[in-house]
C-alpha cells in the first residue's frame, strides 16, 4: 500500500489507518452497537497483514476496551510487522454514563499511563489531545503531552478537532505533528480553513469518518437505518434519519453510479476521494470485523481522476441544495 509522511519529520502512514472507535462496543455514550471482541483482533490483525501500518483508537472508545483489543492483537504480531499505535486523552468517564472533559496536567498525565498499561507498550507512537475543550485548558494540555515526549513516554504529538486559532495557540508552545478532523463527502468544512493551515505549517492530517459513519459505504438502507440498536450512536444522528437520510440515500446511490463507471467499489471512491488533497496524510477506516477491512484497504492504492472528481463534486453540489431545501444542512456534532 502507498504511504505517505505525517507532517515534518513524522513516520511514514499508509494511506488507510485502521480506525478502531466501533470495537468499544455499545456500552457507552457514543457506542456503535454491541461488538464481537475476536472478530476485532480478527480486524487489527488482518488490517496489518494487508499492509496497513497504523492504527487508531483512544482512551474514551468503550471506556478502555477499545485499546485493550489493540493489545491483544498486537501480542499476536510478530514484533517486527507491529503497526503504530496511535490514541487519545481529553475525554473521560465519569462512571455513570457521561463523558468527562479535561486537560488538566494530572489528568492528562494519568490517562497516559492508563493507555500504556492498556496497550501494554512502553511508548505510544502518536499520542493526540481528542477534543479542544475545556478550551481555557488546551495550553495546559499541550504542554503536557511536549512534557510526555520528552520523557519518551510518547513519540510524536497531535491534536484532533482543532480549530485553526486553536492549532496557532499550541505551535506558539510546540509545534503540531498531525491534526485528525473529520473528513467525508458529507462533511467538508476542513476544506477552507484547516487543509490549507496545515498545508502551510507542515502539519500532517489523519482524517477520520472518510465514510461518513457508514452512509458512504452503500450498505445502509431506511430499514437498517430504522433498526440501528439504541446502543449505536447513529440512532441519534439526524443524518441517519429523515429528512436527511432520505437525501444521503439518493446522494449514494448518485456516487454508485460513478464508481460503476471507474470499476471500483462504493468505498475506493469515497475514500480515495478525501485522499486526492494533498495535505492528507492518511484516512482512518473504521472496521469491526476482518470482512470490512478486507472490502475497503484497496482505496489505499486508488488514485482519482480529475473528471471523476468533478462527477463526484455534481453530486454534492446536489445534495447541497436538498438539505438547504429542507433545512437540513445545519452541521451535526461528530
């Protein structure tokens, strides 16, 4: 698979990273439903034998559980075909089913360690604040995880979420690895601001969500929609239910009929079509089981045409004004 630098200075990322939100599990605020545990060691390790080199996760996915499946795949790699291995700290559980902000010094530092001992490494190779909030709190926070790095406790350092005025404030303090915002079809605002900030400044972009939480990935129908489990997030998400969901659906089937046309899957396209900017790094693939990695590693070697591109940019352009149309087009919180 091809691969590409992380900002300045940084290791070299397949263009696909294997996202491991979903294997949390259903058992928290932002869960994907329940999760089969060896089908998701099943995931990491297949993704790795596919030539995937990176994975992603953070300390919030499933309280923990997250990262602990991380480990356990990785104990059944040999030690030299290990992925990197990055995660999260910003968000905590507050034990009664809410989700906590902090970056705080102590608190950031102790949910490094609670990172380390669950993934059981001696240093994470890209260590991430989640979220800018509380926002008063980032400067503190950036300057713990420079502090961490310089202990060794962790290789490289990013953010994820940030704004631009937000990214300005931290490389006042140290510079910034890598920015992980959210990036699809269905969610473009990174495109004015963000892509050309990191551009200029060096900073290596690691999207996350390519498929739009699995809108993108043509399986999703208003039945399946209907029947998403109390305990997977998107129940909640007005992009899964109507009006939009209606719109998404047509918007689908729109791109199925240009990626027919290239002889690629649904997935190759949506994926390589965050990949064709070249501030982008890697896209982060979400996969539960090693079927849905095994169906979406390929768009790591797609490369998109120009007229492709504008085919794809018709299509959105068209589901632009049908949101707008019923109101729709207000940007959902990811």
């Amino acid at each position: 698979m091809q691969q590409r630098q992380l900002g300045t200075g940084g290791p070299m990322l397949s263009l696909i990273g294997l996202g491991t939100w979903a294997i949390g599990g259903g058992d928290w605020k932002f869960g994907w439903g329940d999760q089969d545990d060896q089908a998701a060691v099943s995931a990491v390790t297949e993704a790795v034998r596919l030539g995937i080199n990176w994975v992603d996760t953070a300390a919030i996915y499933g309280e923990g559980r997250s990262e602990e499946l991380v480990a356990r795949a990785l104990q059944q790699i040999p030690a030299a075909e290990r992925p990197l291995v990055a995660t999260k700290c910003g968000r905590v559980a507050l034990g009664n089913g809410e989700i906590g902000r902090c970056l705080r010094r102590a608190s950031v530092i102790s949910e490094c360690e609670a990172s380390l001992r669950r993934l059981q490494v001696d240093c994470i190779d890209l260590y991430q604040m989640h979220w800018p909030e509380p926002d008063e709190e980032i400067e503190e926070g950036w300057q713990t995880l420079v502090d961490l790095q310089r202990q060794g406790k962790v290789r490289y350092i990013g953010v994820s979420n940030h704004s631009v005025a937000q990214m300005q404030r931290l490389q006042a303090i140290h510079p910034i690895q890598s920015q992980q915002p959210p990036y699809s079809m269905i969610a473009r605002d990174i495109e004015s601001e963000i892509l050309p900030f990191c551009g200029r400044q060096g900073i290596g972009v690691v999207c996350y969500s390519p498929l739009g939480k699995g809108l993108l990935t043509g399986a999703f129908s208003q039945e399946r929609a209907a029947g998403l489990s109390q305990k997977d997030h998107r129940s909640r998400d007005p992009r899964f239910q109507a009006p939009q969901l209606d719109i998404n659906l047509r918007f689908v089937e729109h791109l199925r009929r240009i990626a027919n046309d290239l002889g690629w899957s649904l997935t190759d396209l949506a994926i390589a079509w965050t990949l064709r900017r070249p501030e982008l790094t890697s896209a982060i693939v979400g996969a539960r089981s090693p079927q849905q990695i095994q169906q979406t590693y390929t768009a790591g070697n797609r490369i998109l045409a120009a007229d492709a591109a504008a085919a794809v940019e018709r299509a959105i352009e068209e589901r632009t004004v049908q949101l707008e149309l019923v109101g729709g087009a207000a940007k959902p919180r990811v």
